[in-house]
C-alpha cells in the first residue's frame, strides 16, 4: 500500500471512529433516571477513547499524507476543510478532558463529521505547490489559524447545546425558529454531501464550452447534471441534461447548479426527517440535552472563546501578516480572505467586550458564539468559493 | 465632590459601589443585590459617576464599552461590505478607461451603484479612517478609564472585609464554629492555598488568599499593544517612513533602482518555470488539469550595487557590488531596510530586429543590421557606401492617423520603423516603411528592402521596492497585544476570603474574574482539607431556583 492510500484509509478509519463516538457519547447522555450517572460514566469512557482512536488516526492521515507531498497538507480546499475537521475534534478532546461534558461530544462529533465529508468533495489529488505558498510560513500560519478556528467552533458547539437546553421549542419564537434554521442548514450541508457523493458515484461528466466575461471561450465540466448553463454555452456531451437556462458570465452556473441541487436535495431530506420525527429536528433533539449543566456550558463556550481567541489573533493575523509582508511586500493589502479574518476576531472581541462589560451570559452569549461560527464557516466556504482574491487559489 | 463615607469610616469618593476598605454596598442598588456587581472592584468609574461638562460628555462617550462594541460592529459591517466586490486596487482597469467603467463593464448595475457609493475603495475612505481613529480613542479612553479605579482598588485591598461584602459574593458559605477550631481552620486554609500556589495574607482571624492577579492587566496590555500598532500603522503616512516603488527590469539592464538613492540594480537572468511532468504525483497526472500549468517559480537574478560617490548612474566597474540573490516569490532581497520582491513579469520582449539589406531583383545582399529596440541608432553604415537612416521608429505601432504612424507605448511590443536606405546604386536613397508582416513604400517603389531575418528577446522582471521603518513599532505592539491578551485569556485571578466573625461563626466567600468550575475545583479542595464550611454558588442556586418554579426540570 503506498503511502497515499494509507493516508486516505486512515481518514476513513477517523470517519468512521469519530461516527461510532457519536452514538456513544449519545449513551453517555441518555437515561433519565437518577442512577444513569454511572452507566453514563462508562459509555463516556468508551466514546471518549474511541475519539481519541479515531484523532489518532486522523493525526496519521495528515502526517501520512505531508509526508507524500512534501509540504503541510494544507493547501486547497479539501486539505485544509480536513485538517480543520480534525482540529475541531483535538479542541473537543481539549475541552473535554478540561470540563468533562459528554453532551459536547454529541454535538461537536457530528459537526466534525460534516465538515470532513465536506471536504471530501473537493478534489483530494496532492497537487505541487505555487511559488507564493512555497514558504514555512504555509504551515505556520494556516495550521495556527485552524486551530484557533476550530477552538473557537467549540465555543459555538456549547452554545448549540445551551440554546438546545434553554430555548422552548414547543413554542414558536424567535429562538425557536433560528434554532431550527441552524438545523435546517446542517442537513443542507448533508445534502451537498449525498448530491456530491451520488452523481460522483454515477461518473457524472458533461462538457460544456462557454463564452467568458473576457469573451474568450472557455471549456466546462459539469459533475452534477446541469440546472444553469454557463454563459452562451454549448453542450459537448450530447446525451446529458439540457441546462433550464443559461446565466450572464458573471454567473458561475457551475457552481450556482451545485448550490440548487444541494438545497432540494436537502429540503427535500429535511421534509423527510421532519415527517418521519413529526417534529422540529431541535425539539428531536433536545432531550438529549436535558441532564445538562447550563451554568458549566455557559462557562465552556466562554472558556474556548478565551482559549480560541488568542491562537487565532496569532495564527489568522499575526503569522498571516508576517508572511504577507514576506510574499506580497505588504502586511496587510485588504485581501477579501484577509478583511475575513479581521471581520472574525473583530466579532469575537465584541463578543469579550459583550460578555465582560454587559453581562452577556447565557442564551445571548450563545446565539453569539453560533454567529461566530457562521462567520468562520462563510470565510472558509464563502469567501474560497465565491469571492475572488489573492487566497483563490485554495478553491 | 459628593463623598460617600462608610459605615466603618473611610471616605469614598462618589460614584464608589463597594466601599474601598472593607467592601460594604454603599449604593442602594448593591444593598439588595444578592451577588454584588465585582466589577473593578466596586471603585468609581469617572464615566459612571460624571456627566455634567461636555468634557464629560466626550469622555463618557469614548469610554463606554456600548460606543465601543457598536464602533467595533460598524467596522465589521463596513469590512464585509468592501468584499462584496473587488476593491479598486485589486481590479483590471483597461489603459485609457477609468475605473468606473471597469466596475460597469464586469459587474454590471451593482458595480455602477458599488462604484458610485465609494465602497469600491472603502477602506481609504475618510469614514471608514474615522472609524478607526474613534476605536482607538476608545480603546485608550475605556482603558484608562478603567484600569486605574481597578489597578488602585487591587493595590490596596484589605485583608479584611465586611460581612455584607463576602455574603454577597458569588460564592458564600458559612457555619458556627468554636475559636480555636476556627484558627486552625484557617491555618489549614493557609497550608493548602500556599500549596495551590496563592498568596496568602492574614491578620487577626482573617484570610485572605489570591491568586493571578496579574491576570487583570491583560486586557490593558493588549489594549497598549494595539495602540501602539494603529500609531504605527498612521506613522506610515509620514514621509520617510515608508517607500512602496515598483521597477521593471530587463535581462542585462542596469537601472537605478527608484526610492532607493545611490542604488542601481542589474537583471542577470529571469526565470519562469512550471512543473515537469515527473514532478507532479501520479495522482495528479490522472486527473484531468492540464499538466503544465502550475507555475514553480519565478525567479529574478540579480546584483544589487551602490555607487560609490554621489555620481550619476556610470558604468557597474565605478560601483561597488553589495549583495547578488536570486528573487523569489516568498523570498525578497533584503539590504538596508529595503526589500525587493519578485512581483511580476514579462517573457520574452523583443530585445533586438535583425534585417538584410538586400537587391528586390537579385537578393543580393549588401549586408545586415542589428537595431537594438530600446536604443535604436539614427543610421548604420554598411561600408562599401551602402547605409541605412533610421528616419522613425514606432515602438508599438498601431495604425496610421492622418498618414504618420502612431505609437501606443514606448515598449517594443510590435515595432516598426521608417527606413531610408543608401546604396551605390540608390545614392539618393529609398524610403521604406517596415513593420511586424508589412511593408509599405510610401514614395514609390524601392529597389531595395530591408529583409527581416530574425528577433532576440529577453525577459522582464517586475519588482516592487519596499522600505517600511514602521514595522518594528508594528511588532512590538503585536508583541505587547499578544502578551496582554495570552494574560488576560490564560490566567484567572482568584480570591478567597475567610473570616471568624465575633459571634463565633467562619465566614468564606470566593471570587474570580473567570473560569469559574477551576475556582471551585480549588475550593473543593481546601475545603475538606480545612473543615471550611460547605458554600454554595448564588447565582447557580438564582437559576435552579428559576428551574424550578418553570416547572421545566423534569428530572
């Protein structure tokens, strides 16, 4: 087995361990009588250890595979969506041997889960490097910056969890609804998933040229069947589907394609999930949230915003400016990937300020960790994908 | 000055929450607070207490953490915007259209609107510049206004504070106990607190052990090291501080290099190259990118030299070689504070047209001539009485206007020249017009032509200069930033009190500034160890309490 396929076989195995963890530590909560406690104690024993297996094995995969390319694999969209899933479990491993809080493994797993299945739809050839990520500072400042940044998803996993436990999901406000609609935007994520996953399966490939902004003609693969043509295209695969309509060329009806299916496909799955539960997925899930101590989760997502913020202020914009001065000439040039990151630590400081000088606790805290999230999130999927800048390349 | 004087007699200045020597509530609000409002200590907060001058006013204004959270959000808000669409430095502006058009023409209406609302260059726009000059008044009024009651009220707290104050601490506890089991007691405290690494003070049947207090300067460090770095980042503005030039420099080419006085530069070599197919991972060959295109590197190859007086630019000998690199993307060439970094490039420019005079009829020829295109010389002599007159050159031909040819750059990108060409047969000489595939005769037929033969050509390399002074202030305020906010996040600053009270009673309170679950796992800790009485977490016990009566604990 070369070293390559070892690289991906243990990805798999960190899948499928951090998966099984789930449903442990979905023990490790359950049982609502008074005597649970040590029964929970033991699966959270388990889960914990086969986290730990499958980090281990996560560890392997990115070790593995820098060894194979020579340089930290962090450099396009699926290498580094990995590593920041595989840093968001270290950060739960982190916190929960600080807090003990089994109910964070239930939540934070499956986040981890998505975020690597989303990055296993991005191409995962080992590509050599461009000159201007050709420096030690590649691996210095993205690995520093995903650390923060997945410290600081931790933060927005407790207050998943607090919001779960706090707000009344029988009744229709407010929190109630944007509760749901995070819910809502996780099986989205599923359905980019399971869309990706089922036409790559089927070897979907249409070809397409296409007239350019610049005018010039372009060639175009299509992997999912074509919603949105490209600009005055033309289909070269005669026997696949017809686009429903062509877009202007500032339009990539590409990707534009990608994110419809996604969302119908996901509806769609939410639909189901919904007639099969017969209610909202918060209210399904709620109950695993009840033996929860709101005043030690309150106290997590604090705690991680404190551990996050630093390693991110160092790694997002510290180390971030020092290589830009080094490859651009320039620390700071407004670069969309930079104002990004400037955007983040500017929100979690107002969330410090927040919570330190208006008592922000509890619900509103929480609802700003989950919008942090949200943040960190749209620079990595929004602003790689949609924004063009100097950190393009990534996408 | 309204002056609060205690219950136990120290005059506090107004404004003042919890008396600044033993900690009773002197505001009505902490009267009947179960947990007292611990932050900075209870001291007055000039913002808090005046608001009468418009000094005031101003003051109150910038200290407060709202205005400065709201600031904060505005930027944000404002950054986001800016990504909406490329900023006007980032964006491909056609030589002679202006930017404007360039928004319409690639974004269409939005752009127009986009341009129109100055956001396409909005991080140098005036408000956006106020908004970070007001952050950081903010920064240094809230800090200032804050840090000194805190640093005051943290210097000199007393051992010993009252009854109201520690029963109104987050964490309280207390029980009956007989004198000498009370000393003990707090003996014990004091072992295990030593143990857990606190400072312990005690007078007469009180204790007080604390913890981290530095923890508390964090946020003000870090607030110092951002205003040190946003007064660097402004120090830019000053002139000499910061040099942002850019050369274009061609293989061979020795040129002064702009923003850098008394330094010329010479271009060896320039290097483009992409990776060879071996180099690349079976994996990657198999998919479908294209194999050639990712680039490995560009590569300029130089030779810094500094001229050895104050002379004009002469020839390399009169100068002395200071330094030779080869730039990098990722890695410039650094002399004397400057740097210069591989930015651009073109490949192959013509350097050189090589042409064959020769007889139209017979191809007979009367020799060549070299033209270099950056210099071309007014007239070559072929000897034997034949020559060739330079009489115009286009460096980039575009067209004809109103019969003279025209020129759009004084690059060569597609020469052409006008030629009067002398031969022993033609004395008078026969005026040719030569251009890339053209030529035109313009005073009649000719009998002779000027062949072309061949092109050299050269690369050009693209390097910005820069200098930057202000980048050792910029790292020591990331520096001090970076201290002050690792204090602030990493350390918690813990206190507990202990107190036998006259009536045979010993009282224990707790507090900490954060990471409350680690404080009481300390005060679990000594508890047992010292026979403390058992204490209770206030505010925990507000929210069961509130649980309860929800009916929402189905436990």
């Amino acid at each position: 087995m070369s070293l390559i396929d070892l690289s991906s076989t243990l990805l798999f195995i960190a899948f499928i361990a951090y998966l099984v963890g789930t449903l442990f530590f979905g023990g490790a909560v359950k049982g609502g009588k008074k005597d649970a406690s040590v029964s929970n104690k033991k699966w959270g024993t388990i889960a914990i250890t086969v986290t730990i297996i499958g980090f281990i094995a996560n560890l392997g995969y990115f070790i593995t595979r820098w060894i194979y390319s020579g340089h930290a694999p962090v450099s396009n969209m699926f290498e580094f969506t990995t590593a920041f899933g595989m840093f968001v479990v270290g950060a739960f491993i982190l916190i929960y041997f600080i807090y003990k809080l089994p109910s964070l493994g239930l939540f934070a797993l499956p986040i981890a889960i998505l975020i690597i299945a989303y990055a296993s739809m991005f191409p995962k050839e080992v590509t050599p490097l461009i000159p201007a990520l050709k420096s030690y500072w590649l691996t210095i400042h993205v690995i520093t910056a995903a650390m923060g940044e997945s410290i600081l998803a931790i933060s927005a996993v407790a207050g998943l969890i607090y919001l779960m436990k706090s707000v009344d999901t029988q009744k229709r406000t407010k929190s109630s609804i944007w509760l749901e609609i995070v819910m809502y935007a996780g099986v989205l994520v599923l359905g980019f998933v399971i869309v990706t996953t089922t036409f790559k399966l089927m070897d979907y490939n249409a070809d397409f040229t296409y007239v350019d902004k610049n005018g010039a003609t372009q060639e175009i693969t299509y992997n999912t069947p074509a919603l949105f043509g490209m600009h005055e295209y033309e289909m070269k695969s005669p026997d696949k589907m017809k686009p429903l309509a062509a877009m202007p060329a500032l339009v990539n009806a590409k990707k534009l394609t990608t994110v419809v299916w996604s969302i119908l496909f996901g509806s769609i799955l939410y639909i189901i999930i919904r007639l099969i539960l017969r209610k909202s997925i918060s209210r399904a899930i709620q109950p695993l949230t009840k033996r929860v101590n709101m005043q030690l989760l309150d106290e997590v997502g604090y705690r991680s915003v404190l551990i996050g913020f630093p390693v991110f202020s160092l790694g997002a914009l510290v180390f971030a400016m020092i290589w830009a001065q080094e490859a651009w000439s320039r620390f700071w040039g407004w670069d969309p990937k930079e104002v990004w990151a400037l955007i983040t630590w500017l929100f979690y400081a107002a969330f410090l300020h927040l919570r330190l000088s208006k008592g922000w606790q509890g619900q509103k805290s929480a609802w700003l960790a989950v919008i942090g999230f949200v943040i960190i999130m749209f620079n990595l999927v929004a602003v790689n994908l949609i924004i063009a800048g100097l950190h393009s390349y990534a996408g | 000055m309204k002056n609060i004087t205690c219950e136990c007699g120290h005059v506090n200045p107004e404004g003042t929450h919890l008396c600044e020597k033993c900690g009773r509530p002197l505001t009505e609000e902490e009267k009947h607070a179960k947990v007292v409002d611990m932050k900075y200590e209870g001291r007055a907060i000039r913002s808090k207490t005046y608001n009468k001058t418009i000094i005031d006013k101003i003051w109150n204004f910038f200290s407060s953490v709202k205005v400065g959270v709201s600031i904060i959000v505005i930027t944000l808000v404002a950054a986001a915007i800016g990504t909406f669409l490329p900023q006007v430095m980032y964006v491909n502006v056609m030589q002679g259209e202006d930017a404007k058009q360039a928004y319409i023409d690639n974004y269409g209406t939005f752009g127009k609107i986009y341009y129109n609302l100055g956001l396409s260059d909005i991080y140098s726009s005036w408000w956006f510049q106020t908004l970070i000059g007001m952050l950081a008044i903010s920064i240094i009024a809230a800090s200032i206004d804050r840090g000194v009651p805190l640093y005051k009220s943290l210097k000199n707290q007393r051992v010993k504070r009252h009854e109201s104050f520690m029963k109104r601490q987050r964490i309280f506890g207390e029980k009956e106990i007989a004198a000498d089991k009370a000393e003990e007691s707090l003996n014990l405290a004091e072992k295990k607190m030593k143990e857990l690494k606190y400072k312990v003070r005690r007078e007469d049947g009180v204790l007080l052990a604390e913890k981290n207090r530095f923890a508390r300067s964090g946020p003000y460090i870090n607030h110092v090291g951002l205003i040190i770095f946003l007064f660097g980042v402004m120090l830019r503005l000053m002139p000499g501080f910061y040099i942002d030039e850019s050369l274009w420099i061609r293989e061979g080419e020795t040129a002064s290099i702009p923003g850098m006085d008394g330094y010329y530069l010479h271009n060896n070599k320039f290097t483009f190259e992409t990776y060879k197919k071996e180099e690349q991972k079976q994996e990657f060959n198999q998919s479908k990118a294209a194999v050639n295109s990712i680039a490995k590197n560009y590569q300029s190859d130089v030779v810094l030299y500094q001229s050895k007086d104050e002379g004009i630019a002469g020839e390399t000998q009169d100068m002395k070689k200071v330094a030779h690199h080869a730039i990098q993307v990722n890695k410039p060439l650094k002399y004397d504070g400057y740097a210069l970094y591989q930015m651009d490039f073109k490949l192959n420019e013509l350097k050189a047209m090589n042409f064959n005079l020769v007889n139209k009829k017979t191809g007979k020829s009367l020799g060549e001539v070299d033209i270099d295109l950056t210099e071309p010389k007014k007239e070559y002599d072929l000897g034997s009485g034949s020559k060739v007159e330079v009489k115009g050159y286009y460096p980039t031909f575009s067209g004809f206007d109103d019969g003279e040819p025209q020129s759009d750059s004084p690059l060569p990108n597609n020469p052409a020249f006008i030629f009067k060409m002398y031969t022993p047969e033609t004395p008078k000489g026969e005026t040719s017009f030569v251009a890339i595939k053209q030529t035109l005769e313009p005073l009649g037929t000719t009998k002779y032509q000027m062949k072309f033969q061949n092109i050299e050509t050269r690369n050009v390399s693209g390097l910005t200069i820069r200098k930057d002074r202000t980048l050792p202030i910029l790292a020591i305020g990331g520096i001090i930033f970076m201290l002050g906010v690792v204090i602030g996040s990493y350390w918690s600053h813990r206190r507990l009190w202990l107190q036998r009270t006259n009536d045979g009673r010993l009282l224990l309170a707790a507090h900490t500034n954060k990471n409350w679950f680690s404080m009481k796992k300390d005060l679990d800790a000594v508890t047992t160890y010292a026979h403390l009485p058992l204490w209770v977490d206030q505010q925990e016990e507000d929210e069961k309490e509130m649980e309860e009566k929800e009916g929402d604990n189905t436990l």
